[in-house]
C-alpha cells in the first residue's frame, strides 16, 4: 500500500530514546506542544488506559511542517519539555526530544527509526481527530499508516471532518471496532481506530494568543 521511505540515516547511537523493552506496548504523541494542555493530557491519559499502554511518549518535535506559530517566536525544545513536565504526570508518561537529535522533521522517518532501533516494541501512534483530518497533507502519511496502528484521540468538532478526510477514506478497510482499542498494538498495520474521550475544547494556538508574553519568552 505505502511506498518505501527513502533511505536516510536514521542508526546514529547518539540518538537516545526513553527506556524500553521487547514486548512493551507503547504510545507516541508527537507534536510541537506550543504550549502543551489539559488536551493534550486527556489523549495521553486515554491511550494509556484504552489501549493498555506500559508507556506514552510525549514526543517533542521541532516544529510542525503544516503549521504557523513554531518559528522563532516558539520557545525552545528544552522550554517546551519544562512546559510538558507539568502535564506529563505519571511513570507510565515519558517525554522525550529524541527527533531534534535525530534530524527529521517528518513524523514518517521518524517512526521509521523507532521499529528500527526497537523492533520487538509494540508501538502505536497516538494522534488528535483534528490531525487525521489533514494527515493526507503530512509527508509520506500512507508509510505512516504501514508503520504502526494509529489510534486517533476524539476532539471537539472534529469528528466529522476526520472521518470525511481523503486519509480516512483510503483506510476505511482497516478501521477496527472502539471496543477492540486494547488489541490495537498487536494488529498488523495498516490499522487504527477513534478513541471517545472527555473531550477538551483547548488548543495550543488558542494558548499562544490568548497568553502570549506567557508562552512565547
């Protein structure tokens, strides 16, 4: 279904990623988290218990290619982590930048290099409704869908437009049941599902005007 990710180097030991073991089951949300909030928190705390995680990487990125608002007026990875701490409660929730030492800017290698450098963790990618209803935009999206299961966390008013999306359409076959959400991680991908949750109706970029001298320093 996908075509191949171009090679690139993606084996550096210099990249160090949160602890792990062979037969964990593991979530990553990535995202620029520009400021993070309780939205953010609520994904976290669903795929953890829906999905019966052992652990949920809060993944730092460097800057969304798709959005605006994470240039020089961001603050830095190491302020963005001091802001995630606040949220990130919990020994099952890790944070990590480990993309900045990596190099790449798309979700595509990055995900790549994790089923390299662990290959017997079962991962999954943990996203917002809001982003499935643009992840036909996000580069190589399709690798990403054969890479790991996606579960894809509800968000208020997005719903629709997620499942209306060119990428949903294309994955409508590998759609699983919500009730089988705890065997995600063991399904051959391509396969995802929607998580309903107590929704949130904040956003990062609502943060960043409302509150601007605050995440913006």
């Amino acid at each position: 279904m996908a075509r191949k990710i171009p090679p690139q180097d993606f084996g550096s030991i210099r990249v160090r990623t949160p602890d792990c073991h062979p037969g964990q089951r593991i979530g990553i949300m990535g995202g620029s988290f520009n400021p993070p909030h309780d939205g953010h928190r609520i994904a976290a705390e669903a795929a953890i218990k829906r999905l019966r995680l052992d652990q949920l990487w809060w993944l730092i990125t460097p800057g969304n290619p798709l959005k605006t608002g994470n240039g020089s007026g961001a603050p830095g990875i190491n302020g963005r982590r001091d802001l995630v701490r606040a949220f990130a409660r919990g020994p099952r929730m890790k944070i990590t930048s480990f993309e900045h030492e990596l190099g790449t800017r798309y979700t595509a290698g990055t995900l790549a290099f994790l089923k390299r450098r662990h290959p017997a963790v079962r991962f999954v990618w943990v996203m917002g409704a809001d982003n499935l209803a643009t992840f036909h935009r996000w580069q190589h999206w399709r690798d990403i869908a054969s890479t790991m299961p996606i579960a894809v966390v509800d968000r208020p008013g997005w719903r629709h437009a997620a499942l209306a999306s060119p990428a949903a359409q294309v994955l409508a076959k590998f759609r699983l049941s919500e009730t089988d959400a705890p065997l995600l991680v063991n399904q051959k991908p391509p396969a995802w599902l929607i998580l309903t949750t107590r929704l949130s109706s904040l956003s990062s970029t609502a943060l960043r005007n409302a509150t601007p001298d605050v995440v913006k320093r």
